[in-house]
C-alpha cells in the first residue's frame, strides 16, 4: 500500500535499502493550478520510522544514523551499551521472514486505511517511540521519557477519559471535601464538577488505562520472548512507576534508576525499592504492543475529503504581513483590535525607515465600518475602534482620508483621550488630550493595565517601538515634576522592553534629569524625526 521495501546491500557489510514509491499528486478540482511535488525527503523519513517501528530494526535515510547505532560501539557491554539493554532493535543485520514480512504489510496497510485523525496520532506516537529509540544510546532516561510519551499522545486525544474526582490529588481533595462540607449536595456537586473541568487530572491513569486496555490474554501467551516477561499483576504497578520516571525526568532531571540502565538479560522487569518496574525490554514490547493495537481497532475508510496542503513538505503556516489584511471590511467590533495593532505595526515600520516599508491599505471601507457600529459596540471594543480611526486618519495622504473624518475624530475625541491600555499607544505621537491631561497617577496605572493585558492572547500588542516610547514619554512627565526615582524606573521599563537599543542604554546610564526625554530621539532613526506628526486633527 506505501511501496516496496527491498534490500539491496551487496553483503551483510551493505546495510543499503531501496524504498520505491510512486507519488500521487491531487490535481486542483475545476480551477486552474500547479502541480507540485512533496518531495521524497518526507516519505523516506516517515516510512523510515514505520519499518523501524513495524519490523524492529533501525531504518533512516541517513547511513551515520544507522551505522552508529547498528556498529560494534556499545557492544561492550554495561549500562551504557544499548545493544544489552534492548535486544535485537540494533542488531547490524535483520532477518524478516515471510510470516514478519506479510504482518508488516498488514499493519501498513492498517494504517493508511485510519482517519486522518487518527494516522496522524499513531504517527506522532511512532515517531515519539523511535525518537527513543535512537536515543538509548546517549540518554536512557530521555529515551525511556519518550517510550511513555508515545502512548501518553495517544491516550490524551483518543481515550475519552471521563475524569473522577478521586482523581485528584488526595491532599487537594481532602482540603476541598472539608471547605465544602456544609454546603447543599448539589453545590458540592457543582463545585467539584467545576474543579474537574479545569484540572489536567490524571495523566498517569490514562496512561495506564490506555495501555492495559489493549493488552489481552494473548499478550502474556507469547512464545519465543527471552528472559523473564511481565505477568499480568506486574503490569499495573510497573506501569504507574513507569509514568513516575518519566514524570522525575521531565520534572526534576532525575536519572532512571541504575537497574533500568545495566543490561538486564533481556528481561522485561525489574525491582525498584520492592516494587515491579519495566525494563527497556518490558517498555518496549508493551508500548509496540498498545501502538498497533490503536491501529487496528480504529475505524478504517476507503477515502476522505481532507485538505492536507498544509501538510505537505515545505508549507508552514504563518501569519501575514498587516497590509494584506487589515483594510478588510469587518461585522463585529471586536475586530478592530487586531486591526489596530496591525495599524501601528505598519507606523512603525514607516518611522524606522525599514526596507521597503509597509504601506497602509485603503482603509475607507473599513472606517465606515467603524462609523457604522460604534454607536452599538460594546464599552470594551470602543477605544480600539476611534483610535483605529483616527491613527489611519492622520498618517494617510488627506486624498485618502474619510469622507467627513473630522467631524467624526471631534465628535469621539473624548473616549480617544480616557486613560487606558488602547489608548496609551497614541499617547507618545498626540500627546494627551488638551483640555483633559492626564495625572500621573492615571498614566501610570494606564501603563500598567497595558502590560497586564500585553501577557493575555486577546489583549492589545503593540510592537517594541510604541511600548519603548509609552514608557519614555510617561518617564519626561516624572522628569518634569522633579520625580526622578520614578523618571529612572521607567526608563529602564522602557530598556527591558526594547531590549538591545544602543540610544535607550545610553539614555539609561547618562539619565541625571536635567535634559528633556525626548522618546523620538532615542529610538527613531535621526532622518525620521523630524517627520513624526506632534498634533491631533
């Protein structure tokens, strides 16, 4: 179903393998297009990790990587030689009888039958297993780490785990049964079903579960396994321990425990403190074992409408440039915001005199939006939308400008001149309103409600340069009142903001508060200065 795998090495000194494949390109449906190749570099790489993972042995298209893991390196033994801690995997030659050949063909085929949904979740989980793989060598603990990470991917997307309140922990449990314990049973009922919702709980269960939910009666009826396999009441215990190493690693660097990392004669468990731990051997076989069962029991299709373009090599997704999109028209005034942020990206890009600078679009359309819907736009999104309007207003060419902007610019001016995080940013370029300045109280907590919301997504992010110059015009109006511990504290805001401006450095370390701020100075190009309009229409 992917192609054919044949061995062409000359001798068992060749490890050479041939992967054909015949690519398939969708053409575009009733619309004229191109055709463009995924490339072989992709699929090499893919169904090197399902050979790897379906037949037990080490495929990449890269011959170093092979060679290091399959040569005689490590072979001597110890806890660092990952030849004796997991048997067969690194061997330099592999044997595949027909009975091994025809399964893999199945699983294969098992595989690319799946929804996309669910490919794509056994490939992330195969390509986390055989990433541990190649990583035994160096780091047992990370590659242990990444064994139980493969079934943990799956089993947070695919298990459906209703979460239960004893799965929480006990200690926070506790605490909350006593803080509730006189309320009504059906707000008790409510409260934990609130705390549940917002909890990751259990991740270690679900990773058990997912595992021993797959593993049958046949699974401890194998023959031909070396060593001392798992039994059935180890694999619980082992498994939670299992999760607790990977935990402590991710956590706390911890390393495995000394037993795990001697090679151990191919058994697949071991002792830690009393308890039954998984060995790589044990990890291994169970983890392969919990991945192909996902795979065959998900449901299977002949096709699937899906857009995979995304998908394929070479396309990465990322946002545009704000020229492209911001003079788009809008229906919800939450849209503003976003359209404003992107509004000052392009100022700023104008005022440093950047290569080819961005350029606003016609606007019009938009700002007729903005007249039509402010009248009903909620408190919050207000702000966003006059000073959308009036920063696209007063930068653009008048031939460019709204119809009737005037009229409309004095008719909102007073909730464009509010303290607030929106509308501090046009605060370094019109200063404040005339006949409403600012206190410095008000400035300053208008700073900070900025700041607080800059951490949110759906807050306002202004680029570098305006919060640099927010910080250095509120620092002049403490210079001018004689307050210069505040002048100084702010200034170095405005450095730990716009890291690695030499002017603001400067301006840091020679501050004495005798001669003006003047953020156009510090942080503008010296051809650009005198541009920068200093009055509201």
């Amino acid at each position: 179903m992917a192609g054919a795998l044949k061995n062409v090495g000359a001798d068992h000194q060749d490890t050479a393998c041939l992967f054909e494949i015949e690519e398939r390109i969708e053409a575009p449906v009733n619309e004229p297009g191109v055709l463009v190749s995924h490339g072989v570099g992709p699929f090499l790489d893919d169904f090197a990790i399902v050979a790897t993972f379906g037949l037990g042995a080490i495929f990449s298209r890269r011959a170093e990587t092979v060679r290091a893991l399959t040569g005689s390196e490590g072979r001597r033994g110890g806890r660092d030689s990952h030849h004796t801690l997991l048997s067969g995997v690194y061997d330099e030659t592999v044997d595949v009888s027909d009975v091994q050949a025809e399964e893999f063909a199945r699983f294969v085929e098992a595989l690319l039958a799946l929804e996309r949904r669910s490919f794509l979740g056994a490939m992330r989980a195969m390509r986390s297993f055989v990433s541990g793989l190649h990583r035994l060598a160096d780091d047992p603990s990370l590659a242990y780490t990444l064994l139980v990470a493969a079934i943990e991917s799956l089993a947070q997307t695919f298990d459906d785990y209703e979460p239960r309140w004893q799965d929480l922990d006990m200690r926070k449990r506790v605490d909350l049964d006593r803080a509730i314990a006189s309320a009504a049973t059906d707000v008790q009922e409510a409260f934990r079903a609130a705390v549940l919702k917002h909890e990751h709980l259990s991740l270690g269960r679900r990773y058990r579960e997912f595992i021993l939910a797959r593993v049958d009666g046949g699974y401890f009826r194998q023959t031909g396994l070396k060593g001392r396999p798992v039994a059935r009441w180890e694999l619980e215990p082992a498994l939670r321990l299992a999760y607790g190493l990977r935990s402590a690693h991710v956590h706390e660097l911890k390393r495995l425990p000394d037993v795990l990392t001697i090679g151990a004669h191919h058994n697949e468990i071991a002792s830690v403190e009393r308890q039954p731990a998984l060995t790589f051997e044990g990890l291994y076989r169970v983890t392969r074992h919990a991945i192909r069962a996902f795979v065959a029991e998900q449901p299977k299709i002949e096709s699937e409408p899906y857009n995979y373009q995304l998908e394929e090599a070479g396309i990465v997704s990322l946002p545009w440039a704000a020229q492209y999109w911001i003079g788009r028209p809008f229906s919800r005034p939450s849209e503003a915001l976003p359209r404003f942020e992107g509004a000052l990206e392009i100022l700023c890009s104008q005022l440093m005199h950047e290569p080819n600078p961005a350029l606003f679009p016609d606007m019009r359309p938009v700002l007729a939006e903005v007249e039509r819907l402010l009248g009903q736009a909620p408190h919050a999104d207000r702000p966003a939308m006059v000073c959308l309007y009036i920063l696209y207003n007063t930068q653009i060419a008048p031939a460019y400008r709204s119809p009737g902007h005037e009229a409309f610019i004095e008719a909102h001016i007073e909730e464009a001149s509010r303290p607030g995080p929106v509308t501090l940013t046009l605060v370094p370029l019109y200063g404040e309103h005339d006949d409403d300045a600012w206190s410095l109280p008000d400035h300053q907590n208008a700073l900070d409600a900025y700041f607080d919301q800059r951490r949110r997504a759906n807050g306002l992010h202004a680029p570098r340069l305006v919060e640099a110059a927010m910080c250095l015009h509120l620092a002049e109006k403490y210079r001018l009142v004689g307050d210069l511990d505040s002048a100084r504290t702010t200034i170095a805001r405005a450095v730990e903001t716009h890291p690695g401006v030499p002017a603001l450095l400067a301006l840091e370390a020679r501050f004495n508060g005798e001669a003006p701020i003047d953020w156009e100075a510090v942080l503008l190009p010296p051809a650009k200065v005198s541009e920068v309009e200093g009055g509201m229409a």
